[in-house]
C-alpha cells in the first residue's frame, strides 16, 4: 500500500472512531493491514470484531446489559490502538526518518532491547555510585548507555500493563538526574503514538519528591492530554488520575506556574525579533560594540546606566537613543517575567554533533559528561564557568551550547577567556551564590523545562519530524479536564490579570467570565471584563459591563474614561457626551477633556457650544495649534466665514500648517467669493498633498471631491465645483 492510501485510510478510521462508528473504522482498519506481515495486529483485529459482533446480536435480540457502555468504550479503545499500532506498523516499514532509523539502529545492536540496556546501565549507575574515582571511559559508557536507553523508550511499541510497570521500577532506581531525562523519552513516545500505560507512568511521576522530574513529568501529562484531549473521553481514570493532581496544593500550585510559562513561551518570538531587529543592530552602531572587540562588559555598564535614565554620551548624538533605551527596559521586564530572551542568541550554537540526538536535548546539564568535562577539571572550586551555570539564567540546553563553544576555543585562548570570566566576576560571588539558590526554586526549575522544551522543539535539525505542542492551545480553560482542575476564583483572577497585561485579552475573558459565574460581581472585576472586551473590538459588550461597574463604583474616573471611548467607537455622541461632562466636572481644567468635548460636540453638530470650548482653550494658551483649527471649523460649519477666515489666516502663518489647512483655507476664501484667493490656496494644498502622499499614489483632488457637500451647503453651485475640480487639475504633459 502506498503512503497515500494508507494516510487516506488512516484518517477516516480515526474520523469514524471520534464519532463512535466502530464497524466503519474497523473497516477502514481492515484495509491498513490487508498486506501487514503482523499476525498479532490481523488478530487483534478480528478479536475486536468478534466482540463487537457479540454485543450488537445481543442488542438485536433486545438484551438489556447494564455494562453496555463499558464494555463499548473498551471496544473503542482497543480499535483506537489497533489503528496507532498500524500505524507504527506501516511507518516502520516504510519510512525513513529519525524515528525508523533510530529503532532500526536499536534492532542491529545484539544488546539494544530494553531489558540488555537497562541492565547494562544499572550496573554503570551502580559502579558510579560506589565511590569509585572518577574515570573517563566509564562515564563515557554510563552516559552512552542512558542515550540509547532514550531512544529505546523514545521508540518502544504501545506498552501494556506488565511493560509499563517495568519501565516504571527501572527509572525510580535511577538518579534525579537520569530520571529527568527518561521521562523525556517517555514524554516523545507518548506524543508519537497514545499510549494509556507510558500515561500512568507521567502521572505516577508527577507526584516525585524532586522538583526536577516532577516538573517534567507534569509538563509531560499536560501537554499530552491536550494533544490527545478527545481521546481521553474513553479513559476515565486518566481523565480521574490527572485531576485528582489539583488536590495536592504542591501540585496545584505548579500547575499554575506550568499555565503561567506555556502562556510566556508566547512570547518568545516577539523577544527574538526585538532584540535581533532593534537592539542589537542600535548597539552595533557604536564602535564599541563590534563584534571583533567583544565590548560585553561597555554593553553591561551602559545597559546599567540607560535603565537609570542615563544614557551614554554616544547616545545622545542618536535621535534613536531613548528608543534603544525604551527597547532595553521592555526586554529586561520581558526577562524578568519569565520570558525566553536567550533563545536568539543560543538558537546559533545548536549546530554542535552533541545536539544531532533528541536524547541530549533532554540531558539534565552534568558537568561529568565527557564532551563538556575538561570545562571543569576536578579539584577547582571556584570555576566561573560553573558559576554562571549555576545562576539560572540558562536552561539545560543553553548551558551544554557554552560549554560547546568554549571547547571550541583553543587551549591559550580558553584560558585567557576564563580569566577574563573570572575578573568580571569578581566581587559579585555572593550576588552569583544567591542567585543560583533562586535557580532552585520551583519557578526557575518549571522555566528551564519549558525552555528546553521550546528549543527542541524549534531548534533540533530534524524537529519537523516531531508533533509541536507549542502550536496548540495552550490555555488550559478550553481544555474540560485541564479547565475544572484550577477553578478557585483566586486562580482565575490572577490568571486573568497576567493574561490583560500580555495583552491576551480573548484569553482572559475566558477567566473572568467564569470568575462572574461562581462569585458575586464585583467592580474590579467587572471593569477587567469590559476592558477585555474593549480591547477585542466589541465595545458594545464592555459597555454592558461598564455600566454594571459603574453601578458598583459611581463615578470612577478610568470607569468614565473607557465608557467615553467605547460610545465615540459606536458612534453613540450623545452618550460620549455624557461622560465626558462628567469627567469634566470632576478634573475641571483638564485641556484634553475640553477638547475632547469640543470635537464631541461638533460630531452633534452644536458648533456654537463646541467654539466655546476651544475658545476657552486658546485663551488659556493650551492646545493653541488644535483649537485654531477647531475654531475655524466650526465658524466656517455655522457661516461665520469672517471668523473662519481670522483663523484660517493665523494656522497658515504657522510652521505645523498641513495640507488639510490649506484646503479648508480655501474652502472659506471660495464661499467668501474670493476665488482667485481659494485657487491660489487650493494649489497649495494640492502641492503639500503630494509631498506627503506621493509615495502612497493617492490623487490629490480626492480630499476636494470629498467635501462637495460641505461647498453645496453654503451655496457653491454644483456646476462650479465640476469647474473648479478641472481648474486645478494639472495641464497634460505636451
């Protein structure tokens, strides 16, 4: 069979096993192994046929059996398998990829089953742990021995109950740090094919005393069930198993911080792009920061200086300077939340062989391993380098890329570069022992793990090979298990706040509005529901829950505020108006509230009482540019075209004076039947135009045509405006 009627098969089998059609998917089963060299599989199958025939004579006979249901979800199950089983079956038979490869490999090797590996690595783990003096062959071998015990786990067939319990006993013999790394392969495995017992194996280690591997296998179960979410209907007791999680504070606890960092992971991009697109090519600029010179520490120290307001003097001839300085602030904050900031400038140093297997992007960073060991020669206590490794500002991954770099370099050079590490360093050990206490906490241990994750999965040479987690929904509300694990209302509305200020205001509502169904309403959160909506375009919704907070909190200023914007985006003026009155009472004076509700009033058309707000305006010199324009308008709306002309005359004297003024200056010298002036202001108009617009290829008389009706109004006829329209039309060209 070839790739495409498989895949063709293999999709309306799984299309016909979500509806709960099983003979059509069995069917469709039957077809994937018509020339399958399994016998077990072609078994399997007809076994589940039989059963299934079993109980549809049954109900044909009108039997009443009260296990209908189970045994029908069990049924379903074990087609559910058969067809991942298939699958696999096909895949490595035909295939060529990383996966078909790396278990073809495993099969050459006389000891490449899993009972042969995890005896072998037993007995490494066991010489390693006797105390014995270190050697460098025998790590070599132990740290082999765990990366094809990766692989076979990575690639080990769908597991049933006896396997899975196997697998279980063998990694809770192993080290944290071993444990950490299967349960990455399990994790791969899991995400490969479904397989129910290497689930109960996550949640069997979610509950691990280190925070490590609890961290992983957590993160593990979370995003397989929402990789597999419809499937988990069928399996209660997984569905029971991951739930029961949330009762354990601890647990509970880290799961919120597993939402909080998926979420961040968001963001990653918009970090990257930042600083390859703003930062860097501003830092670069400067003759300082050229690469050649390695100027980190002058960046560090103006960095410093810049976050104080004190940017360097070489900034100060850059209009660019506090822009630089503004990106700078943003990005730290970035990192300071949690954001990934490194991955751009780690995403360069993952072409090194140590990252062409899948197993070592997993690796928990160990200073032992042979292809970073000479980093750390025993007996040295203070190494810097193993000082900033243990600072927490890199992921695992991150810390095996410096390590590859500095192999790189030669001996002379590597020595010097460590010296030079060690003299920026100096001073700062506390501050640098500190902050390696905080990689240990949990937030740092959950952040490490998603970022792994996120390079892996973004970085590895043949990661289109592999199911993206980070291309799913994420929020875990939309997902039935995930969303009832976490439903107290102090989560929801913390979530909620975190999600606005990332700007995830669809997200958010999500929470809030569950928050409003199980507590009473209150104006905080109330407003946080309306700005939500505001801010995904229905200002209609949020003035609803405006009005409500408004109700709860009378009068709020930022309340008033929002209500005023949400009415002008509907069109509502009246409404806007009302508002606005109100914020004017209570900030009287306030420039941009009079001129808001000036320009309020002329969408009313009450020009009269609109002039007077910005007459107000010009006579306290605020705002002065503006309200010329608003006055002459509105003079110019109500007849008053001496007035208008006043305005007009004093704008143009102006350095600000646009194309807009020009054009409305004109408008007034024409209805004064001033024509020859209007023309002259006309052109003008149309010059200015097309030195802004030209890029855009816009026509310079559509503004003209576009105020025909205001012309019409005050009794320009509508044969002079067609004239006019020729008038200022440019000649042909000869």
């Amino acid at each position: 069979m070839d790739k495409n009627s498989f895949e063709l098969l293999y999709k309306d089998a799984g299309k016909a096993l979500g509806q709960n059609h099983l003979t059509d998917a069995l069917t469709c089963i039957r077809g994937l192994l018509f020339n399958a060299d399994s016998m077990e599989l072609k078994n399997e199958l007809e076994s589940i046929r039989q059963d299934y025939g079993m109980m549809l004579a049954f109900m044909r006979q009108g039997g009443d059996d009260p296990q209908r249901d189970l045994i029908h979800r069990s049924l379903l199950n074990r087609a559910s398998v058969l067809l991942d089983k298939s699958a696999r079956n096909f895949r490595i038979s035909t295939a060529h990829d990383i996966y078909t490869e790396t278990l073809r490999r495993l099969g050459s090797m006389p000891d490449g089953d899993f009972d042969s590996l995890s005896t072998k690595a037993d007995l490494l783990r066991e010489s390693r742990e006797g105390g014995m003096p270190t050697d460098e062959d025998r790590e070599k071998a132990f740290h082999e021995s765990y990366d094809l015990l990766f692989d076979c786990i990575w690639t080990s067939p769908i597991s049933n109950k006896e396997e899975a319990e196997k697998l279980t006993s063998f990694i809770e013999r192993q080290a944290p740090m071993q444990q950490a790394m299967l349960i990455g392969a399990v994790m791969l495995s899991v995400q490969q094919y479904f397989d129910p017992q290497k689930f109960r194996l996550l949640l069997h280690f979610c509950r691990a005393e280190d925070a490590t591997v609890r961290a992983r296998a957590l993160t593990a179960a979370v995003l397989a069930y929402i990789q597999y979410a419809p499937r988990f209907r069928n399996y209660p007791d997984l569905c029971d198993g991951l739930a029961m999680l949330a009762q354990d504070e601890r647990l509970k606890d880290e799961l919120i911080l597993l939402q909080r960092q998926l979420l961040l992971s968001r963001d990653t991009d918009k970090a990257k792009k930042k600083l390859q697109d703003e930062i860097f090519p501003d830092l670069l600029k400067h003759s300082n920061y050229q690469r050649n010179k390695m100027g980190f520490g002058q960046i560090e120290e103006d960095l410093a200086k810049a976050l104080q307001g004190e940017p360097n003097a070489e900034w100060e001839k850059s209009k660019g300077n506090k822009q630089l300085a503004d990106n700078m602030k943003a990005i730290i904050a970035m990192g300071q939340e949690g954001v990934d900031i490194n991955i751009g400038t780690f995403s360069a140093l993952k072409g090194f062989p140590f990252f062409q297997k899948p197993a070592h992007w997993f690796a928990p960073f160990d200073e032992h391993r042979p292809e970073v060991a000479s980093i750390f020669p025993q007996g040295s206590n203070n190494n810097p380098v193993r000082l900033l490794m243990d600072t927490g500002a890199f992921c695992d991954s991150d810390k095996y890329s410096l390590c590859m770099m500095f192999n790189q370099i030669p001996a002379s050079q590597k020595e010097m570069m460590m010296s030079q590490i060690g003299t920026q360093i100096g001073g700062h050990e506390e501050t640098l022992k500190d902050a390696a206490k905080e990689s240990l906490d949990t937030v740092h241990i959950y952040r490490s793990c998603l970022q792994d994750l996120y390079r892996f999965y973004k970085l590895f040479p043949s990661r289109n090979q592999f199911n993206d987690p980070f291309r799913h929904d994420l929020l875990f509300t939309r997902h039935d298990v995930l969303g009832t694990m976490l439903k107290d209302s102090r989560y929801l509305a913390d979530m909620a706040s975190f999600l606005i200020r990332r700007e995830c205001h669809q997200d958010a509502i999500e929470y809030l509005e569950e928050v409003l169904r199980h507590e009473t309403a209150d104006a905080e959160t109330l407003q946080k529901v309306a700005f939500c909506y505001q801010h995904t375009g229905n200002p209609s919704k949020a003035i609803y829950y405006y009005q409500q907070a408004d109700l709860l909190n009378p009068d709020n200023e930022w309340i008033l505020k929002q209500m005023y914007l949400c009415h002008a985006a509907l069109g509502r003026h009246e409404l806007e108006l009302g508002c606005l009155e109100k914020l004017v009472i209570i900030n009287p004076g306030d420039a941009r509230l009079i001129s808001e509700t000036g320009l309020c009033l002329m969408q009313l058309g009450r020009y009269e009482e609109a002039a007077n707000r910005f007459y107000e305006l010009e006579y306290k010199g605020e705002r002065v540019l503006p309200s010329w324009r608003a006055i002459a308008w509105c003079n110019f709306k109500m007849g008053k075209l001496e007035q208008a002309d006043k305005y007009y005359r004093k704008i143009l004297q102006h350095e600000k004076a646009t194309w807009e003024d020009y054009l409305n200056a004109g408008h007034t010298a024409w209805c004064r039947k001033q024509t020859p002036e209007a023309v002259a202001l006309y052109r003008q108009y149309i010059e200015r135009y097309r030195q802004k617009k030209n890029a855009e290829g816009a026509s310079p008389l559509k503004p003209f045509d576009d105020d025909r009706e205001e012309l019409l109004q005050h009794g320009i006829p509508s044969l002079d405006i067609d004239l006019m329209h020729d008038l200022l039309q440019p000649a042909p060209a000869e």
